[in-house]
C-alpha cells in the first residue's frame, strides 16, 4: 500500500524537490526523465542543504530519522526535533523551523501508491480515496498552531519541582502552520455516518504498528469544517516529516490528535484504545481518576491495564517569550543555547521584548511583569494571529539595567481562560501551562 524510501540518497534528493516546492509528482518525473542530475538542477544546489551520507556508513548509521536537516532545530530526542523559539520572529513558523514530534522515522510514502481507507460499523457506505481523489474535494486554507502537549513540560522540573516522564522540549514543541485540507465533513457526507457512531479513529500503522488515536464523534460532528485531512503545508505538499501526503488535523487539541501519514480512519459503535491517549498523552495522577474501558472496546497496540489515565483532548493558554529557559534542575536537550544553568546574557539598555501567545479560543490579552511578578502591564498584540486555533505575537518595551532579572508572561484566552501559576501534578507533566519565569543577566 504504502512505500517506504529507504534509499537515503533518494530520501535527501526528495527532501531538497520538497525544500524547492516541487510536487511528487515532479519529482518522479525528473528523476525517471533525467535522473539525479536532473533533479539537482531543478532544485539548485544550495549548499546549506544536506549531502548525501558517505556511501561507507553502514546501512543502520545511514537510516534517517528525518527528512529535513536536523541541524536548524533543537534535538530534544532521538525521533523529535523542538523550534528554536529563542529565534523565531515570523507568524508562520517556516517548514525548516517546523517541530517534529515522532516515535518512529519519519516514513517517506509516495502520493500515487497512497490510499486512505474509511470503515467501520458505524457507516453506510465503506469508502477507499487515492490521493486524487483526496485532492479532487473542495479544500480549505488556514491559520492554525500545532502544538504537543508536552510543549511547556521543562516547567514542571525547573517551577513546580515536579518529577515527571518526557521530552525537556522548554517551549520547542509549538508551530504554526499555514495548512491546506479537505474539511472531516466532505468525508462523513459520503460514507454516510448512522446515529450509533461513537468514535472515530484516525490510524496510520505506517512509521510504527501502533500510531493513530480515536476522538468521540461528538467532537468530530461539533467542528466538521475545522477538523480535517491536511495535504498542504505553507503552500506546499505536506512534508514527509510532518505527516505527507496526507495527515490528519485537529485544531486545538494537542498535536498527538493529528495523526501523521494517515492511512485508515474507522468510524464505530465502539471505543477504541491506543497507546496515543492511554500510557502517552494522558493526564496521569492521583487528581485525575482514570477513564474506564470495557471489556468489548478495541485494544489497539494497549491493553486494559495501559489505561492509566485521561486521554487528553484541548490545549490551553499559554505565553513565552523568545529567550532561551534557564535549564538548571532538566538537562538541556542537544543543540540546545544554553549549557545547563546557564543564564541568558542580554546587554544593558531600552528594548523591546518579543513573545508568542496561544489558545485554541484565541488570545485576548497578554501581561507582563520584569519585576518577578509584584507588578504587572499589558503588550502590545502585533496582528495578524489572535482567533480561535491561531496564536499571536505580542511585545513590549524593557529598559533593561544591569543586573538578575525575571520576566513573566501571562495570556488569557478570549473564554476567560488565564495562565495559573501552579497545576496539579501529571506524570507525564502535560499540558504544564504555568506563568512561565524567564530569568536573564543584563551586563
Ligand atoms: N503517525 C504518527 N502521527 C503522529 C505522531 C506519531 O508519532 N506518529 N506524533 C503525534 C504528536 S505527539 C504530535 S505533537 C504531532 C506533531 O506533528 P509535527 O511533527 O508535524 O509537528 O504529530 C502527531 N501525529
Ligand atoms: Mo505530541
């Protein structure tokens, strides 16, 4: 059904005709009509773009866990890849800058062999799309920030002194994207959905056996325009890293919702299980009582036992702003600014003080503080960003003297929602969206 390119020099040719805007199918036909040198051409050969691995590297050192260049991002683990938030500035996070979030290699799967198959006991009408006809559906474009739930977990080790399970992604694991896709809708008119339907899964079982998580229908049927099957990333074909040719979308909810390399969505009378809502990304501790499964549920790469706690749904508000997290009691990731400890050093004089806020309701304020929280004003929001499912950039003028400093960010959504400084404990240390305490040197 699927093919995976394990070729890696056919891998990085791909990678640098995706980095050149060029199709899928583009990039087939040069290379069948003028092969590498072809290909090469139409991408230009920029030399800040990978080459290929040395041919006497072994077949295991020459498997790529990624499809782009590695170096731009931080390395928070061996398959995730975290924004260098300290850096960015845009509104539309570039696809080099984009997170990825894996559990597996990121799979290489060619438009023209791909197949999304929609079943289940819940529809009238079992339904197979080629990428055709995918693409043949009325699509959308939008505005909508991607973002894991365990973005923000650093604050639990280094704020709240709490001792839990993940990546230390600081605030690497958010982006936004520019996303095309065709809405859930356009696919549950034709497969004709009964009353019974209870969950819908998304499924891929592509990169590893077990990826893909359910989502109640109720959910899916509130936002059948909103939620989709993305194809496009900034105006281009979605990137293999990111889930291509075809991903799920699911806006607001945290990134694990928005299965990657889509092949199967099941729509049933029952609730399914998967390690992507149970053991991982789930509000596991003694202030959140597990959710019950039953016996004749589909155990989907889980058993009952793995159902440990709430599967996690929405995100919620959170700020940052763009300077490196001190790192004391965590160990920085690889690629990371800062050496563990250390303290960002900013020099003395007026500036002005950048940062990115978000909300799946939308933000409708952001507050500051440089004096370690006794005072507090408002920044100013800089458009576009601000709806529902998009974040915004917002800003503020610091007279930075010499000195320790503390910098705060505090955003409340457009539903009333605003940072806390403190949450209960998860073992996982999702969804941590604690007022966040940057500290810097100003010498
Ligand atoms: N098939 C598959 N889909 C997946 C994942 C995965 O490991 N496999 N990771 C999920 C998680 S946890 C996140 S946060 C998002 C990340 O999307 P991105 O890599 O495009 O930023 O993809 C989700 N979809
Ligand atoms: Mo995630």
């Amino acid at each position: 059904m699927h093919h995976r390119m394990d070729d890696p020099d056919k891998q990085v040719l791909w990678w640098r005709a995706q980095q050149a805007g060029l199709t899928r199918r583009e990039f087939l036909r040069l290379l069948g009509v003028g092969g590498t040198a072809a290909l090469l051409a139409a991408c230009g050969t920029s030399q800040s773009q990978p080459q290929p691995s040395a041919p006497a590297a072994s077949a295991a050192a020459q498997k790529r866990m990624f499809v782009k260049a590695e170096e731009p991002l931080i390395k928070v683990f061996a398959t995730e890849l975290g924004t260098r938030w300290d850096q960015a500035s845009e509104y539309i996070t570039p696809i080099e800058q984009f997170y990825v979030r894996n559990r597996y290699a990121s799979p290489v799967i060619e438009p023209q062999t791909w197949r999304l198959k929609i079943s289940g006991d819940a529809i009238e009408q079992p339904l197979e799309l080629s990428y055709d006809d995918l693409l043949n559906l009325p699509s959308r474009k939008a505005a909508r920030y991607m973002e894991c739930f365990g973005n923000g977990r650093t604050l639990n080790w280094e704020q709240l002194g709490y001792d839990v399970r993940g990546g230390n992604w600081g605030f690497s694991a958010i982006s936004m994207g520019e996303w095309d896709y065709i809405p859930i809708g356009e696919i549950l008119d034709r497969v004709k959905v009964k009353s019974s339907a209870k969950q819908l899964l998304f499924w891929s079982g592509v990169d590893g056996k077990d990826t893909g998580r359910p989502m109640p229908m109720t959910e899916v049927l509130a936002r059948p325009d909103v939620i989709g099957l993305a194809h496009g990333l900034n105006s281009r074909p979605l990137h293999s890293d990111h889930g291509g040719p075809v991903r799920a979308l699911v806006p607001g909810w945290g990134g694990a919702a928005s299965v990657k390399w889509l092949t199967e969505i099941r729509i049933s009378t029952q609730q399914f299980w998967t390690r992507m809502h149970t053991k991982e990304e789930a509000l596991i501790g003694k202030d959140y009582a597990a959710e019950r499964s039953d016996p004749r549920d589909e155990f989907l790469g889980v058993t009952p036992g793995d159902v440990q706690g709430i599967g996690a749904t929405w995100l919620n508000v959170k700020s940052f702003l763009t300077i490196p997290l001190v790192m004391r009691t965590s160990e920085p990731p690889e690629r990371y600014p800062l050496k563990q400890g250390e303290v960002p050093v900013v020099a003395a004089g007026p500036r002005t003080m950048q940062g990115y806020a978000s909300s799946p309701w939308g933000v409708q304020k952001v507050e500051y503080s440089v004096d370690g929280g006794s005072s507090w004003q408002e920044a100013r929001l800089v458009p576009p960003g601000g709806e529902e499912y998009s974040w915004v950039r917002f800003d503020f003028p610091w007279d930075a003297t010499p000195g320790s400093h503390v910098l705060m960010t505090r955003a409340t959504d457009k539903k009333g929602n605003t940072q806390p400084d403190t949450i209960p404990f998860n073992e996982l240390g999702i969804l941590c969206n604690v007022v966040p305490k940057f500290e810097v040197l100003v010498k």
